[in-house]
C-alpha cells in the first residue's frame, strides 16, 4: 500500500437524471481496483467523510461519497445543507437508491475498476447502506451505527423513515455490521433483531458491538469517538473488503 492518491469534487447524474455534487478519490496507479461508495452522515457532506473517503483510496479502492444534500440547499454549507435536509425530514429511500446506484455505476466504468462495488454508511448512512444493499446488486456493504432498520424513528426525530427490515430478503451482498453497545439508536436489541432476522433468510452478515461506545464512535472530531473500537473497526472493515471486493 503506497497510498497515492488523487482527488477531487466531480458531478455525476444521479436519481432522476438530477446532477449532484460528489467527492472521488481514487489510487494512483493501473489497477484492477474495488469501489466504494461512502454515504456520508446525517451532518452531511462534510471534511471529515472526505477524509473516509480518502482513506479508502489510500488502501487501493476507488471510493465515491454523494452528495445527498445538494438538492436541499445547492452550494450551502453541509451543516446549513443537513439542516434542510432534516426540515424535509430527510433523504427520501427512493432518491437514496438512486444517487447510490449511479455513483456505483460510475465507479465501475472507471479505467482500472474490477467491477465489484461496495457501499458504507455512517448513522442515517447505515440505514442507508442497507437499504441500498437490498435494492441494488452490490458486492459487500457495511452499516455503521444505522438505525431505524427495525424500529421507526422515535418520536420527535425529524426524520420521516419507514423501518425496512422487511427488505432483508433481498439483501444482495455479504453485510458488515458496526455498533455501539451504548448506543439507542440503534440500541443492541435492535441489532440482534435484524441477525435474526438475516439468520432465518441464510443471509450472510456479521455483526460487531463494542462495550463502552456509543454512537458516531469512528468520529475523530466528537466526544463519541472511541480510539480502540474505530481502530479494530476499521480493521473489520479492510479484512471485509479485501474478501469481498478487492482487486
């Protein structure tokens, strides 16, 4: 791994034929390279998730991060952006499947991509992740702390979703799952309630929840960032993706 890199801000046409806003990195060199598309989190299309999305250049994929906001508030800022967004009551499922989905599909057709393409998401993100892992053909997925998969949003929460585990069937790829064993949203009954429900459906999936952390603990910038559980998280994730998607 000699983590050269180069990237950029890019438009790509996502759902509707809408043009966003997007942020790519990709590795230097010929490849063959898996992809990843990177869902950021609800604060949005911020520093810190293009600094994700730079790390998994740097570890030889190319990775994609949409941006979900730009239709909310086009050229705001992420957290004026996320703000919008949360008014709306947040990234509609259908629109979410879409933007995914062309930003794997650009992946793919870039020089040097092997064809395989991932997605990870972060809170909403991980929600997202599987939603778009059971409504796309994708090749690995990770969820990162994604609630409202089995529960709805508790009241008061501005987001307007559905739960979705009833999509489990159609879970199209191995599933990583990342928790905090503090958190409430997704608290670990909810999370043992989708393995078991991913258990009766033969669906592959491994799930992880670290004692003492609670939510948004890959986040360098916040009091919830947990050193020890980002760490061994982010090596579940490079061995996940070096099974599953690597070149």
């Amino acid at each position: 791994m000699n983590e050269a890199l180069t990237a950029e801000t890019i438009s790509i046409n996502g759902y509707g034929g809408d043009e966003i806003e997007a942020y790519l990195a990709r590795p230097m060199g010929d490849g063959p390279f898996g992809s990843v598309v990177v869902i950021h989190h609800m604060p949005g299309y911020d520093s810190g998730t293009k600094e994700i999305t730079r790390k998994f250049a740097a570890h030889g994929y190319a990775a994609l991060m949409p941006n979900l906001h730009h239709r909310d508030a086009p050229g705001a800022s992420p957290d004026d952006a996320a703000a919008a967004s949360r008014a709306s009551g947040g990234v509609p499922d259908d629109r979410l499947v879409g933007d995914v989905g062309a930003a794997a599909g650009y992946l793919r057709a870039l020089p040097g991509a092997n064809g395989k393409a991932g997605v990870i998401g972060y809170c909403s993100g991980g929600r997202q992740s599987f939603l778009a892992a059971c409504s796309l053909q994708l090749d690995a997925a990770v969820d990162c702390y994604g609630a409202c998969i089995v529960n709805p949003p508790p009241e008061g929460m501005p987001m307007k979703v559905q739960p979705i585990v009833g999509l489990s069937k159609d879970l199209s790829c191995p599933l990583l799952g990342l928790f905090g064993a503090d958190d409430k949203f997704p608290a670990p009954a909810e999370t043992a309630e989708l393995s078991r429900v991913l258990d009766d459906l033969g669906k592959e999936h491994e799930f992880h929840t670290y004692d003492g952390t609670g939510h948004s603990f890959f986040t360098t910038d916040r009091a919830a960032y947990r050193v020890e559980a980002a760490n061994d998280g982010w090596a579940k994730i490079w061995d996940f993706y070096g099974r599953y998607l690597a070149g």
